[in-house]
C-alpha cells in the first residue's frame, strides 16, 4: 500500500492563488515616458502592463508535484515477523571418557550418554526459535565450540560432531562455569541460562565449582544442572570388561549446590525418558515471551514527483525560451 508521510504538506496547495490575490501596495514614482520593451511584454504576459495573476496548467502541476515530493509517497510492504526476544542459553557438554558408557536406555538396548544427550539435544536446539543458544565443550578443561548464536542448525552440527576425548578425560566443571560467565558477559544484559550437563565430579580445570558459581550468581546466569547416567543398571564401559556398568559417579551435592546458589534447578537423567521431560520443565521454567514482533518495509518515492516537477519546469523554461525567440523574429 502507499501512503505519505507527512500528508499536511498538501495544505501548501493553494498558496500560489492565495499570494497572487494579494494586491501589493502601489509605490509612488515620478512620471515618467516608458515604453515596453519586447522583453518586458514577454515576461508580463501582455502589452498593458498587467502581470499574470493564475499559474498556467503546466505551472500548477509543477507546483502540484513539488508538495507531493514534500509529503513523501511511501510504499509499505507486507508485514515481516521479527523473531521473538528469547533467552541466551548456554550449553556446556561434557566430553569426558565416563560419557562413554553404555547404560542408558534407548530403543530396545543401552547405548552411550554421550549419544543420548545429542539426540535429546538436537530435539531441544531445534525447538529453540527465538533464542540464542551456545555450545561449551569440556573435559581436562572447557572451549567455546560455538558462541550465542539464532543459528540453531550450527549449534546442532557442532554438538553432533563432538567426540569423547576431544578436549581430554577428565572433567572440569568449573572452568565450563567460567567460561560460560565470560561469553555472557560479552553479550547485553538478557535472561542469562546455564544448562550444564555432565556425568562425573570435578576432576580438572583451573577454576573450582564454588569459585565458578560466584562468578555466575554475580553476574545474574542461572545455572540448571543436569546429571546424566543410570544408577548402575546392564551395559557396557570402554574402562569395564562388558556386561556391567561402572555405575555413577555423579557428584549430586555439588551440582545441587551450584544449582541453587544461582536460582536454577538440578534435575537427574537417568534414561532419554527423563532427559526430554527435563527439557519440557526448562521451557516452563523459562518462558519465552508471547509478544510477536513485525516490521514493515518501506520505500521512499518522493524522487519521483522530484524529478517530474524538474522535468516540467525545465520544459516550461524552454517553452518560454523559444516563444521569445520567435517574437523577437517578427
């Protein structure tokens, strides 16, 4: 659709009658003999003296196109909807050797944490319209895999790409803390949320989990942590001889801990069952806002009434240019 910005401009219209039917104030001058040049009887309009008091058509239009120009033609687009303002969630994986025991329920048999935690993940990543998501990786220590960002399907790609071992065997809860503070820190102030998932007890790292939920707390992330593991139930450990699994190490108290002290919440994963419903519960936790948000496009056409007023005055100018030419032949 179209529209102008600033309609009140048309109220200029008639400005032009309005002035030419102002009557100037006759000055007294000494009489005197003049006679009209050809010049002067051009410009006037007539051989009595008397000036043009109307704007010719071609005048009007111009002066029409100018106001038009002045108010601004605008053309809307269609209505765009803008993504929702959602949270920053932080993901922090850990990668330790523990990840690879087989002691989770899934489809008939027992198959890695590590396996269940992507595909439980990737479910939740790619419902997450509207959020930032990030991805920290740790084991003798934490990286960045991918920072806060709107695109799901990176953080998705990453997380399926990661690898047991890829940053060591132990586990550093407290670094993967840390590093998650200083991201966010990074970013502007917004509902800050940690989701930590691991299956041992801080073994490694620089910084300690007391240490690093201060930072966390002081710097207003809520921190939701979730164990994953069985409590020892069939399945099979690189570190075990089969048949058997090692069983948890999880160090509950801690994770606990950290999750109070910073206002989330730990929640225990003991098979894909409870790790979805942990991911349904978050989103009840953490709501997102309702409020859609569009914008709609808009173009600014005043250039073109511009150029047509140009375009006639010029027009105008060569027609009066060539009318003086022929009079003054004759």
């Amino acid at each position: 659709m179209f529209e102008f910005s600033w309609p009140l401009a048309f109220l200029l219209l008639p400005l032009p009658w309005i002035i030419a039917l102002i009557k100037p104030t006759p000055v007294k001058q000494p009489l005197k003999l003049r006679m009209p040049s050809y010049a002067t009887i051009a410009a006037n309009g007539s051989i009595n003296g008397k000036q043009k008091r109307y704007l010719s058509p071609l005048e009007s239009l111009v002066w029409l196109a100018l106001i038009a120009a002045l108010a601004n033609p605008t053309y809307l687009d269609d209505p765009i909807a803008l993504p929702s303002e959602g949270r920053d969630i932080m993901l922090a994986v850990d990668l330790s050797y523990s990840m690879t025991e087989e002691d989770m329920a899934y489809q008939g048999g027992y198959v890695d944490r590590l396996s269940v935690v992507k595909v439980v993940l990737s479910e939740f990543i790619e419902k997450r319209q509207g959020d930032r998501l990030g991805l920290i990786l740790f084991g003798d220590t934490a990286f960045l895999q991918t920072p806060l960002t709107r695109d799901l399907n990176t953080v998705s790609q990453m997380l399926s790409e990661s690898q047991i071992g890829l940053v060591g065997k132990a586990t550093a809860i407290g670094d993967a803390i840390g590093l998650a503070v200083k991201r966010f820190e990074q970013k502007e102030k917004s509902n800050r949320i940690l989701i930590l998932l691991t299956d041992g007890q801080n073994t490694s790292g620089n910084l300690q989990p007391d240490e690093a939920l201060v930072l966390a707390r002081d710097a207003g992330i809520k921190v939701y942590t979730v164990g994953v593991g069985s409590d020892g139930r069939g399945g099979f450990s690189l570190f075990g001889m089969g048949g058997i699994s090692s069983g948890s190490s999880i160090d509950e108290n801690t994770l606990k801990h950290i999750a109070s002290e910073t206002g989330g919440l730990y929640f225990r994963a003991k098979d894909v069952k409870g790790l979805q419903q942990i991911y349904t519960e978050l989103d009840q936790l953490e709501p997102i806002s309702d409020e859609q948000q569009t914008f709609r496009p808009t173009l600014s056409l005043f250039f073109w009434p511009l150029l047509f007023a140009l375009s006639l005055t010029l027009l105008i100018l060569v027609t009066q240019q060539m009318r003086m030419y022929v009079r003054g032949d004759r």
